[in-house]
C-alpha cells in the first residue's frame, strides 16, 4: 500500500479539519524510520527478608545511593569476580 504526502494548509482552521478526517497511518512519514526497541535494562523482582531490606537501606544510605542502585552494584561485583574465578568456556 503506498501512502500519500501530507498536503501543505492555508491555516490551523484548514490543519484541523483535514485531520478530523484522516489517519496518520494512511501517510508517509520520511522523517521517520522504523525502529526495533530493544530495553538495554531488564526490571527484576527479588525477594529479601525484611531485616535484609532494613540492612540494604543502612548500607544504601551510608554510601548515598538507592537501596537498588546498592543491590545492583553488589550484584555486578560478583558476577566479576566469578567470571574472573572461572575460565571461558567455548560451545
């Protein structure tokens, strides 16, 4: 299906009528490409005991960061060191 061009209009009046009665799916868009999104963050759920959220918001505190921001650097932390402990594995 091939679309139209959007027309040039004498004013805002001209503007808002036309598209009271088309779709902007039915024109071309030059300006803009089609684009994959792909999130670079994934949310995770995780579960702690409510003595751990208290001691994670401690630590969280002392070093002025959020209690998420303290679990992710902890995490990332780990997951060095044990790529570090272990050789590369090959397929």
């Amino acid at each position: 299906m091939s679309r139209r061009e959007i027309p040039d209009f004498k004013d805002i009046d001209e503007l808002a009528r036309f598209w009271e009665s088309h779709d902007t799916e039915d024109f071309a868009h030059p300006e803009i490409e089609d684009v994959e999104y792909r999130p670079r963050r994934v949310v995770m759920s995780v579960r702690f005991d409510a003595a751990e959220v208290v001691a994670i918001a401690r630590a969280a505190r002392r070093l002025g960061v959020d209690r998420s921001t303290l679990v992710r650097m902890v995490v990332r932390r780990q997951l060095m060191a044990a790529r570090q402990a272990s050789p590369p594995t090959r397929p």
